[in-house]
C-alpha cells in the first residue's frame, strides 16, 4: 500500500471513531432582499453611525466548525475553524466571478461574491500548571471582539493570524497577551505613482487585565495595544516614515436587574487617532496618520428592559482626533442610535430604531438620520432571542445628496431580512 493511502486510511478510521455529533457547529447569518421606493435596490449607509436595522443591503454568512481533538489529565486542546461569505444577493448563483464573457477579445467578470478564511487556530488549556483555566492559543482567530450590536460596530477588535495566552490568573482578575498581524496594503501611505505593492507590516501587541471588580454588579477591564511598524522593502517613502502608535481602552460594565450597561474610553497616538475619528476597531492601523496624531472617543451602549413587554437597545458615541493629516486641526464625531422593542408575545415583535450622527471638519459639519419600524417574527422574547425575521421600512436622510446617484438627500427603503446566530 502507498504511504499516502495508508496516511489516509489512518485519518478515516480516526474519524469513524469519534461520534459526528461530537464537532461544534456555529455560525452567524443576514441574508434578505429590499428596495428602495425610487427604484433600484436598497443600501448600506452609514450603519456605524445611525444603526443596522433596515440599513443592511448585504448577505453575510460565518461557518464555523470546531473540535476537541485532546484531552487527558485536565489538559485540552481544540481546533477551531470558520469560513465567512459576503455578496449583494443579486442572484442564485453566487461565485468570485460570475457574469464572465468575451467583449472585443477581452474578458470581463463581475465578481459579485466574496469567500475568507476568517477562522483557523489551535487552543490549548491545562499547560500552565499555575493557571489551569488559561489557554494558549495560536493561528488565526476572533481575538476578544467587542462590538455593538445594534450598529455592527466594533470598538476593539485586532483579530487576525497571531499567538498568545489568554486567562491568566492575576490577582482579583485575568491577564491576556496576545500578538496578532495587522498589515496595511491600502490608501494614501503610498507616495504618488507608486502602486498597492507596498505597504507597512503592523504587529499588534496586545495586553488586557479583565475582571477587576469594582462594586456590586461592576467590572472594569483595562487593556493596551502597542502598533509596531515595520516597512517592506519597496514601501514608499511615505511608508517608511509611518510611526509606531498606542491605543489605551477602558471599559467599565455595570450589570442591571434587567439588562446590562458599558461605557467605554479609548485614547491613541499616531496612527490610532483615524480609529477614534472614524468608527474604526484597532485593527485598521492609520499609518499616513500624521506625526504628532491623536484621538480619543467615549462610548456608552447597553440593553435594558423596560418591563415586561418593552426592552430597549441604546448607543452613544463621541469621538475626536487631532492632526491626522495636514490641513487638518480637528475632527469630531457624535452619534446617537436606539432600539425599542415591543414584545406582543413569545414569538412576535414590533421594533423601531432611530439614529443621528454628526460630524464636524474643522467648523464644516454635516448629519446623517434614519428611521426604522419592523415587524418581527423570532425564536424567543429576548432581545437577543434569534432566528428573527422582520418586515421593515427605513426612512434615511443626510445634509448631503447621497442618495440614488447624488440625486436626493433622502431615501425611503423596504424589505425582508433573516438574522441568526448558533
């Protein structure tokens, strides 16, 4: 028998013994369809800033598949996996090039979906003989994201390929050290004529201490990330003059009797002012930031029920950066965005969400609105309570014609949408 064959009958019967139930399966999905009442279909804008519900215009899918793969004397170790996909919906046949024909002996493609490896890694737990519960980790993974929910936003995310050891025991609470990539490839670090080649290495160097208790029903978490730059060889001049940054992020959480509360200060240099400024999670590091930038922005966001019948979703943001680039003293952003929800039953629900942002250039500013009502059919009461589906209309405004082609300064948008999370 060839060595390859007998490697895979090896792996076979590894497999045939282990129950199929015992790999976890989980995942995240959006998908739907809608339009907009002046025709063509509807859009994503803004959904950071003025809210997700009826503003989602995308397909959106995660597949994640896991194992535990070793477990002896309190020592595991488990493989984690997940492919994610994005498209616009626009028909049933999905790929990264669809639509492909020959046109004057060139061949175009209209790529209208897109595929990633969003998840690949090992965790180990048990090897550190004084922190049993700490687990050492390495690969590609979600790396303690921390996002809003009813905004899709992400204030404090670097994952990507990387290492580290989370859960220490230290003290009253845990210590997490992580190394993660975070490279640019993109935007204005480049110096004029010089193409999408060159760019920065950025390693992310990550440090939090969580658990520290507080009072009753309080934590607070603190945490540090330090970006590292490090050109390549053909980065641009712009590129090699990048500066290394440092975010700091606090977060206080106050548990309610019927909900929950977090608010939330980050403060960066250089390259992390463009994260206070635009909504950005840490992992985007803005390395044509100029020397000198910096930023900070206060978050306040929670879920809290409002008797029986009524839960109530809020986030507050503001935010500032400095100097980022030349020309430019100041920028400030403030939003607001709240969910009500309405419970008729287990199983039915009429939610409305309202939203503004506002942003202000040196004096110049402009704000952004939108209105949602949707009727909603889920898996649950709970706020959280998925599989949902909602039949929604989304009133949006902005100071500018951003809307069908520059033409109208508002928008009005219907539709279906599933959500689910397992």
């Amino acid at each position: 028998m060839k060595k390859v064959s007998v490697i895979a009958a090896a792996v076979a019967a590894s497999l045939a013994g282990s129950a199929v139930a015992s790999v976890d399966f989980h995942g995240y999905m959006r998908a739907g369809v809608g339009m907009s009442a002046d025709g063509g279909q509807q859009i994503t804008y803004e959904k950071n800033k003025i809210g997700r519900l009826g503003n989602e215009g995308d397909i959106y899918g995660e597949i994640g598949l896991g194992k535990e793969v070793y477990n002896n004397n309190g020592k595991t170790m488990y493989v984690d996996s997940m492919l994610a996909m994005t498209s616009n919906g626009s028909n049933d046949w999905e790929s990264t090039a669809t639509n492909c024909g020959l046109d004057d002996d060139a061949v175009s493609c209209v790529d209208d979906a897109q595929f990633a490896l969003r998840q690949f890694n090992v965790q180990a737990k048990g090897f550190i003989a004084s922190s049993p519960e700490a687990t050492i980790w390495a690969g590609k993974r979600y790396y303690q994201r921390r996002d809003i929910h009813i905004s899709d936003f992400y204030y404090w995310n670097i994952s990507g390929a990387g290492a580290g050891v989370e859960g220490i025991d230290a003290g009253p609470g845990t210590l997490s050290l992580a190394w993660v990539r975070n490279d640019r490839k993109d935007g204005p670090i480049f110096d004029e004529g010089q193409g999408a080649s060159q760019g920065v290495n950025v390693n992310t160097f990550d440090a939090r201490y969580a658990g520290l208790g507080l009072w009753e029903g309080g934590s607070l978490e603190l945490g540090v990330n330090y970006a590292m730059i490090h050109d390549t060889d053909d980065a641009s001049q712009g590129a090699k003059d990048a500066k290394d940054g440092v975010m700091f992020t606090a977060e206080l959480t106050q548990g309610l009797s019927s909900g929950f509360n977090k608010t939330v200060f980050q403060y960066g240099t250089e390259g992390y002012s463009k994260t206070m400024a635009f909504y950005g999670d840490g992992s985007w590091y803005g390395a044509e930031a100029n020397d000198g930038a910096d930023g900070y922005r206060l978050i306040n966001w929670g879920v809290v029920g409002l008797g029986e019948s009524w839960e109530l979703g809020h986030q507050l943001v503001y935010g500032v950066g400095n100097d980022m680039w030349d020309g430019m003293d100041k920028w400030e952003t403030m939003s607001a965005v709240v969910r009500p929800v309405y419970k008729w039953n287990e199983n039915m629900k009429t939610l409305f969400e309202a939203g503004y942002a506002v942003d202000d250039v040196d004096g110049d500013d402009k704000a952004v609105s939108k209105f949602t009502i949707a009727q909603a059919w889920t898996a649950g009461s709970s706020f959280w309570a998925r599989p949902e589906i909602r039949v929604y209309g989304s009133y949006l405004a902005s100071d500018d014609n951003d809307f069908n082609g520059g033409r109208d300064d508002n928008q009005f948008q219907f539709g279906v949408q599933a959500e689910a999370w397992w």
